[in-house]
C-alpha cells in the first residue's frame, strides 16, 4: 500500500494490528521518528493540513521507510472510519492546537467524544501520549479523560535531562513548561453518544425520464436531510452536454464537497455522482442525488 491512503476508495477497516497513530504530525519529523523507531509496526498519521501532508511525502521520497502511511482526515472520523477495535498499541498528540476560548473547546483533540473513540479502537494496555505547552489544555484534557473513564492518567512536567526533540530542548531552556499526559486504557469508558456516518457499499444513478434537467433551481439551495445532516447547493454547469452542481454534505460534522451530474443516456437523463469526485459513499449521499433528481429538473 502507497504512503498516501485514500480513505475514501480503500477497504475498510484498514487489516493492521498493533498499529501506532499520531494525531496532527504536522511537519511529520516525529512520526519519521517513530517509523525508523518501530520498523515492525505499521505507523499512521493522521492530518487535517493538506500543507503537512505534502511535506511529509515529500520527506519520503528522499528515505526509503515502507511502514508509514497518513491520510488527510479529522482524527475522529479516521479512526470511526478505518481502524478496527482493539488495534491501536499507541496514539501520540504533540502540541495540539489549544483552542483557548472556551466556545472553542468542542474542536480540542482530547474531547470526550475523541477520547471516547480513540479508546475504543485501542487494545487493553494501550496508551494515548499527549504533550502540551499549555497547561489548561493539560487540565482540560486530564479532566476529560476521568470524566470517561476506562483509562490510568499520569501527569508530568518534561525535564531538560530527558531525551527529547530540538524544539522541546529549546522551550524548555526558554524556561517554558512542557505538560505530559499518558492515558492508558485499563478498562471500561462511561457510554457516550457519538456520531457516526454509515457507509454504503454501491451508490447507483437515479434514472429521470421525460424532463430536462435544470441545475440553477438548486443554486443557494440549503436542506436539512435530517438532524445533524445538511446539504447545500453551490454553482451549476453545462460542460458537453452534461449538467453538473457542486454540492455540499455535512453529516454529523463529516463534511465531503463534490459535484452531481445529470448525462444523457438513450431517451432518459441518469443523475449520479460524477466520475470526476471522489467520494466516500454514505446512505445520505444517495438521499442527495435522489433530491437532484426529484428538483433539479424542469417541472
Ligand atoms: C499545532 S500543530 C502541531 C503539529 C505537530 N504535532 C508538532 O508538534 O509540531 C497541530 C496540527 O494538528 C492538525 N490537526 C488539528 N486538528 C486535527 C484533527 N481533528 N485531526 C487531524 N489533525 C488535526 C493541524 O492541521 C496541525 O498540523
């Protein structure tokens, strides 16, 4: 398998035990590190920066490591998506974003929600390595994880004495404190009401007869498919014959931006994703196309 996963085409879940994961490996050097560290295990990033992800590839092509894999997704949604229960050895989450208003605190890495989910993909002894400069991200993030339960949780300062990378030396010959969290899975969380997204094995086309189609009615459109599940409808085209709207889907926070097309086929118009987006097929994905083709075309 390539370096690059593409979450949205490859069988799922991925078939990898044991596997270790970093969260937001930004420039990637410390997820190299634990490649080069743990030739026997599979390592996986996770990043939202399309940016970071080049970089890291980048990086690769100059060494030759063939355990390292990163997709570009939110780190909920990789884990719901593609990882098994009870595969996940270690997670690490270095210097995080620390979201400092507190209207802002839903989007942190170490929610309940996400440590609800990272918990649950992890084997029993399996350990979450959080390090932050900021200590009520710390605070917050302990407060958490005893809020959930089903983990041990230590907390320390970092020591200069200790082996650590260039930029964590540096801040702490600054005299900046550096926080270490290590969560480490013992037992069972409290229940929590997470959100899922269901995948869908084929996604079929939507026959229309006797009607033209006339995208520009759902130009602006907005609909909500159901609670927490939206849509919306942004410009149309005709490009040779074929009618194309860029569309939107928010499903429980999963967002996926695409086109649909409507194509000429014998006598009737078929309305399908077109060929040209990829996409990861979801049951409100299809609700979607069947709404273009019940309005997107001439009364
Ligand atoms: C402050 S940077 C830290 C980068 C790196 N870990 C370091 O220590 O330098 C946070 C990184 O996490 C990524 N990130 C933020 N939220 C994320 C999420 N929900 N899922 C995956 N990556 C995320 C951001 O794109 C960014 O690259």
């Amino acid at each position: 398998m390539f370096c690059l996963i593409n979450y949205k085409g490859v069988d799922k879940p991925l078939p990898w035990d044991g596997l270790i994961v970093e969260v937001g490996f930004g420039r990637g050097e410390f997820l190299l590190k634990l490649a080069r560290d743990n030739p026997e295990k599979k390592v996986l990033g996770f990043e939202l920066s399309g940016i970071s992800i080049e970089k890291l590839l980048k990086k690769l092509r100059r060494e030759d490591l063939r355990n390292v894999h990163c997709t570009r997704i939110d780190a909920y949604w990789g884990f719901h998506f593609l990882l098994r229960d009870g595969s996940v050895e270690r997670i690490y989450i270095n210097y995080p974003d620390p979201w400092f208003k507190k209207r802002d605190y839903k989007r942190r890495l170490t929610t309940r929600k996400n440590l609800y989910m990272f918990h649950r993909k992890m084997r029993q002894g399996g350990i979450i390595r959080i390090r932050t400069d900021y200590g009520p991200f710390a605070e917050f993030s302990l407060e958490e994880a005893e809020w959930l339960g089903g983990f041990d949780t230590t907390m320390r300062e970092l020591s200069v004495k200790e082996p650590l990378t260039k930029y964590e030396r540096r801040w702490l010959s600054e005299g900046k404190k550096l926080y270490e969290l290590t969560l480490k899975k013992s037992g069972e969380t409290r229940p929590v009401e997470t959100p899922k997204v269901k995948e869908v094995k084929e996604l079929f086309p939507v026959k229309v007869e006797g009607r033209t189609p006339q995208f520009d009615r759902l130009e602006n459109v907005e609909e909500k498919l159901e609670d927490r599940v939206y849509t919306k409808f942004f410009r149309s085209y005709t490009r040779e014959g074929v009618f194309l709207i860029e569309t939107l889907l928010s499903e429980e926070g999963f967002t996926q931006k695409f086109f649909i097309e409507a194509r000429r086929k014998g006598e009737h118009w078929l309305v399908d994703v077109s060929p040209h987006s990829e996409v990861l097929r979801t049951e409100n994905l299809k609700k979607v196309v069947q709404l273009v083709a019940e309005r997107g075309f001439k009364p």
